[in-house]
C-alpha cells in the first residue's frame, strides 16, 4: 500500500445503534511519533468513553500511518475534521463532534 488514502488500517469496528445512517470515520494516528505522544490512550479512552456513553452514531474507528503532520500530533481525524495535539481533555469535544 502507498499513497496517504491506502493508509489506513482497520483494527475496530465499533457500531453503536440505531437511526443514523451515516456513517463517521474516526481515524488515530498510530504513526511512532503520535503513537508515543499518547494516541495509544486517546485510542483507550475513546473506545471506553464511546461504550460508556452509548452513542447513537455509527461509526469506524481506523489506526492510521504517519501522515506527516508529527509536530501537530498526536492526531485524530473525525471525517473531515482534524484534531491536533489531542489530550484527553479533547475526548468530549471529539465525541461531540460524532454525535452532532
Ligand atoms: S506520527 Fe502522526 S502525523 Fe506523524
């Protein structure tokens, strides 16, 4: 695989209920730089955080390679929109932004 579109890895589908019928792509840098700044737990917590609060949304949750934006990581990309230096502090905003 080459080029930023191809990747992306599958590693969880989470789909969490009902009447949403679009679908939000959350895609985690696990490139070494973001995976080190903590994206690995941002992974962690969203996960718990998206079963605790049992959101009515469907979506897919994807590990994603480098995409040489190191100095702004660790990165998370909902859709079209993108996180930067993402704490979990962010969490709630992050998840808003999936539920609206
Ligand atoms: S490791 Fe995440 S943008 Fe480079």
């Amino acid at each position: 695989m080459t080029g930023k579109k191809n990747s992306c890895i599958q590693f969880v589908i989470l789909i969490t209920i009902k009447k949403k019928t679009k679908m939000t792509i959350v895609k985690i840098c696990l490139g070494s730089s973001c995976f080190a700044r903590g994206n690995n737990q941002i992974l962690t917590l969203l996960k718990q955080e998206i079963e605790a609060k049992k959101l009515n949304a469907m979506l897919e949750i994807v590990g994603c390679r480098c995409s040489n934006l190191c100095a702004d990581g660790p990165n998370v990309f909902v859709d079209e929109k993108k996180y930067t230096h993402v704490t979990a502090q962010d969490i709630p905003s992050i998840l808003e932004s999936i539920h609206g």
